[in-house]
C-alpha cells in the first residue's frame, strides 16, 4: 500500500510532459544602479535602473556656443525589462575588483569625461569614481566595461518616451 501511495504521489507532483517551466530569473545582483557622465562640471548624461529593469536615462542638450553652465536636461524613461537588467548585470559582473583608482594613473589625460557608478543592494551603496583621462591599461580595461555599460542603458533610453526638459540655469 505504501509503495503505490508513493507512486502515485510522484505521477500527480510530476510536471506534465511538454510543460517544461521556465527557470525564473535570478535575483538581480543590485537594487538598484545610477551612473553619471560630466565634463567640465556640467552633467553629459547619466541613468537610473532598479532591479527590475526599469528606470530613467537623461541626455544634457547643448547649443552651440552656449556657455559652460548653460544647458537643456531631458529626462527620458526606461520602461522595465528584465532582459536589459540581466545583460547590463553581465557587463558589471566582469568590473576588476577592486576598482582600479584614477589617482594612482601613471598616464593622464586632464579635462575628459569623468563620473560615478553608484551600486546598490539593501542599505549599503558602493560608489565608484571613475575618470576616462586615465590611460593606464588596467584602467583602460575597466573604461571599457563601464562604457559598455553605459552603451546599453542609453541606447534603452533614447527609445524611451521623454518625460521632461528642465533649462538650467532656470529661467
């Protein structure tokens, strides 16, 4: 008797042939992740995603001649995707740990972008500068991936619906 129990317990818990389930995704390594872009002291663009894939990328628009302070800030949205959240998580996945410092660069370029990316998970969130006028090979290898990085997340953003301009210095 307690075999066929066992037996047909296992035949009613057993998933159906052809109704295979789809493995959920992992839980994403961050909560949440922002990353700037600035030159000269004036933002260039920066985004925001929380683990679900869905956030904000924002572009700084710039006319020609207008002087350093003076711009146009538009905020685009980046409708959530897990499938963005998980391919930007395996670009991170490959930053050297530790960050390589910028500080410590034995060949620099001065006045290139430069900025942060901030990595969140619960209460504690990792800021790491970063400044593209290094050229130090390790630090080179470490621009690549934030670029890559960045790349994915704006190329999001620019399909985004624009949510809002802001003029600064405001009027």
């Amino acid at each position: 008797m307690t075999r066929g129990f066992l037996a047909a317990f296992a035949l009613a818990s057993a998933a159906p042939a052809g109704h295979a389930q789809e493995p959920a995704p992992p839980a994403p390594r961050w909560d949440f992740i922002a990353f700037e872009v600035k030159g000269w002291g004036e933002p260039i663009s920066s985004w925001r995603l929380t683990g679900r894939g869905g956030g904000s990328w924002t572009e700084t628009r710039k006319e020609e001649g207008e002087p350093i302070g003076s711009y146009t800030r538009v905020w685009h949205e980046i409708e959530e995707d897990a499938q963005l959240y998980i391919a930007l998580e395996n670009i991170l996945a490959k930053l050297p740990q530790p960050a390589p410092d910028a500080n410590e660069c034995a060949n620099f370029i001065p006045d290139l972008a430069y900025g942060t990316i901030r990595l969140t998970k619960g209460a504690t969130t990792t800021e790491i500068a970063w400044n593209s006028g290094c050229m130090d090979e390790d630090y080179r290898a470490f621009m690549a991936v934030l670029k890559k990085a960045d790349l994915l997340v704006a190329e999001a953003g620019r399909k985004g619906r624009m949510l809002r301009e802001e003029r600064f210095p405001p009027s």
